[in-house]
C-alpha cells in the first residue's frame, strides 16, 4: 500500500541508501525494509559485563514474515527493544546498525524515533497489558495511538478504532469499544492491541511472544489473524517465538538464535525440512510428531550459557553431542549446504551432518 493512502502521517525519512555492502546475511533479501547489521547489545552490571546480542545480521523484506526462534534468554526480545529504542537501560551499550527503510534508527534521536513507533513499526507483546492502560477503555486507547499519529477528529478516530476491532474478530465491536482491558479475556487482549498496532497500518510489525500465554486454539486463531492482516496490508512481520511450531505455522523465513547470536537462517520450510544446525535439530525434536504424544519440553540436555558465561568458539558447544575440537572457534554464519540463501554456523563436515539429521530427526 502507498504511504500516501495510509492514513497516518509519513515521518521524515530522508536517508537514502539501504544497507551497506552486501554480506551473507544480504543474499537472503535483495532490497530489505530492514537491515541489521551487526547489532550487540551488552549490559553493565554489579557482576560484571552481560553480553545479551553478540553480532546479529539479518535483514527483513517488505511483505515478509521473519521469524526469530529461540530459547528463552538467547538476546530475542533485547536485539527487538534495542532497535526500537526500547530498552531504557542507561547500562546498555548498544552498536551497530538498524536501517529501516533507509534511516538509521540505532542512536536516532527519541523525537524521531517516536514518529516511527506505532506508526511505520509497531510491537506486539506477549503480554497485551504492557501495552494497554487498565484505566481506559480499550477504543480510547486506540483512538488515541491514531490521533497521536494523525490529524483526524475525535468522532473519525472513534469509527476507525471500532472498524479495527471488528476486523480483529471482536464481536459487537461498538460496543466491545466502550469495554476496559480487563473484561476482555486473554485472546480478546491480544486482539485488542492487534487491532492497536495495526491503527496506523505500519509497514512492520514485531510480535514477541504474542502466543505464548495462550492456549493452542486461541494461539493458532491469533497466528492465523496476524497472517491475513499481513496479507491484507502488506505489512512485514517479525515474529518472535521459542517455539518452533509457531515457526512452521507462519514464518516465511527463520532465523535461529542461540546466546545472542544466530546460529541458522533461511526459509522456513528449508530449516523445518532440512535443519543444519544441532541446536535446531533440538528446537525441532521439541515438536511432537503426528500420532505422537507431546514430548518433555525442552528436548535439549543442558542450559544456554550464562551471558556472562560466554564461552570462546561456538556458544552451542557444551550442549552439542557432536562437539569436537574445532568448536573452540567460532563458526561463521555462512552457507555451507546447496542453498545460496541456508546459512548455519557450525563445523561439522557437510556429509556428516547429513547422516546425522538422518539419525537424529
Ligand atoms: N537489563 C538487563 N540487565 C542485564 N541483563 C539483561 C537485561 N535485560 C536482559 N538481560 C539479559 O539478556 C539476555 C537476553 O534476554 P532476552 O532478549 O530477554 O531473551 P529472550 O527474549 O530471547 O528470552 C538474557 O540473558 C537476559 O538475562
Ligand atoms: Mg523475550
């Protein structure tokens, strides 16, 4: 869509250019609306230093959905916060670079910033209330994020924000609107600030963990409104999950976090049917098969690393069965099967790992 037929204001984008000289991570989209490069993301703290985002590159095509999976504490949603300006951390060290549609939003100044959040990019948490306010009804808070973005009137705001919860499947919308958060049930918060993100039709959308407290009905009705909404306008998705499930329900493309960095990226269905790297083939035996009863979760012996507990070479190693000598240095994120656009990081030999998917999967 136009940005001139959205009805929110375009902010002042003026940079040109997209990302810097091509890198692996490039191949995988040929003019991004967002390119990370390099991101790292590390705390100060009375312990000592945490490295959270260690050198994460990937970058996001318009109309795609990307989706970032990992364990809980692989650096997913602080490499998301970082980005967006989010992290409100004065102990945060963030480098690196973020360009969304040509600017550079990694050190843009807030006022600048805040004419993208909820406009051109929005966020969606697994918690709908840290984006909700319980004293207002859920139309107002919706009325609002328009006419923070937009020169409308009251009354238009208020007919937009009851059309964008009826899309969102909110029975009896007009007067759902006039409702507070809390007499929505889980799934009706998640859709409310669905419908909240989506009032100023941002040409991305960051979902992190929007499933995860729910049940897997209610999970699969919120994946697949995110799926026709991203169709219907285009958007580009980030979907932000530690479920591999989720990955195979939605993503188009996927890439793999371990302790901050990506371990695997490609499209989702080449990574679900052909994984390369032993931490996905644990994510993966997380699923269960049909006819199978759902297995123990998680299927990966051991923990991540402590963020200060880095080890040198490949942060995988002390989980991985198949670990060897060489893993003491750090693999490189690059292509190392037949597709151009597979990357992995890790050293085991091409055929080996063949023969091991094989015995694994
Ligand atoms: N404010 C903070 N201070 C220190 N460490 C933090 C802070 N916020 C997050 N971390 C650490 O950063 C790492 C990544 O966290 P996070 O991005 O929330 O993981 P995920 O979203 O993948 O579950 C974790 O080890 C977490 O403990
Ligand atoms: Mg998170």
């Amino acid at each position: 869509m136009p940005s001139s037929t959205r009805g929110c204001a375009v902010p002042d984008i003026t940079e040109s250019g997209i990302a810097g000289p091509d890198t692996t991570a490039d191949a995988v989209a040929s003019s991004p609306l967002l390119a990370v490069r390099d991101l790292r993301v590390a705390f100060r703290t009375r312990a000592g230093v945490v490295n959270a985002v260690n050198g994460l590159s990937f970058s996001v095509a318009p109309g795609e959905v990307l989706g970032i999976v990992g364990e809980s504490g692989s650096g997913k949603s602080v490499s998301m916060y970082s980005m967006m300006g989010l992290l409100d951390n004065p102990n945060a060290t963030i480098t690196g670079s973020a360009r969304f549609d040509g600017a550079e939003l990694i050190g843009m100044p807030t006022k600048r910033l805040n004419r993208i959040r909820g406009n051109r990019i929005s966020m969606i948490f697994q918690d709908p209330m840290t984006a909700l306010t319980p004293v207002y009804t859920v139309g107002w808070q919706i009325v609002e994020q328009i006419m923070n973005h937009e020169k409308v009137t009251k009354a238009e705001a208020w007919s937009r924000a009851v059309h964008l919860l009826d899309e969102v499947g909110i029975p009896d919308a007009e007067r759902r609107a006039r409702s507070y958060p809390h007499e929505f049930s889980g799934g009706m918060r998640q859709r409310v600030m669905i419908a909240m993100s989506l009032a100023c039709h941002p040409s991305l959308l960051i979902a992190d963990e929007p499933t995860t407290a729910l049940d897997v009905t209610t999970q699969r009705q919120i994946l697949e409104l995110i799926g026709d909404l991203q169709a219907k306008y285009g958007s580009s998705v980030i979907l932000i999950t530690h479920d591999m499930g989720v990955i195979s329900e939605a993503a188009d493309r996927v890439i793999v976090m371990y302790a901050g960095r990506a371990v695997e990226m490609g499209d989702e269905s080449t990574v679900v049917r052909r994984p390369r790297h032993p931490y996905t083939w644990g994510l993966l035996g997380a699923i269960p098969k049909p006819g199978q009863r759902k297995q123990r979760l998680p299927t990966i012996p051991g923990l991540p690393p402590g963020p200060r507990d880095q080890p040198t070479g490949c942060p995988f190693q002390k989980r991985c069965r198949f670990a060897m000598e060489q893993c003491s240095t750090l693999p490189p994120l690059i292509a190392t099967g037949e597709e151009q656009n597979h990357l992995d990081a890790c050293w085991l030999p091409d055929e080996v790992r063949e023969e091991l998917r094989e015995e694994v999967a």
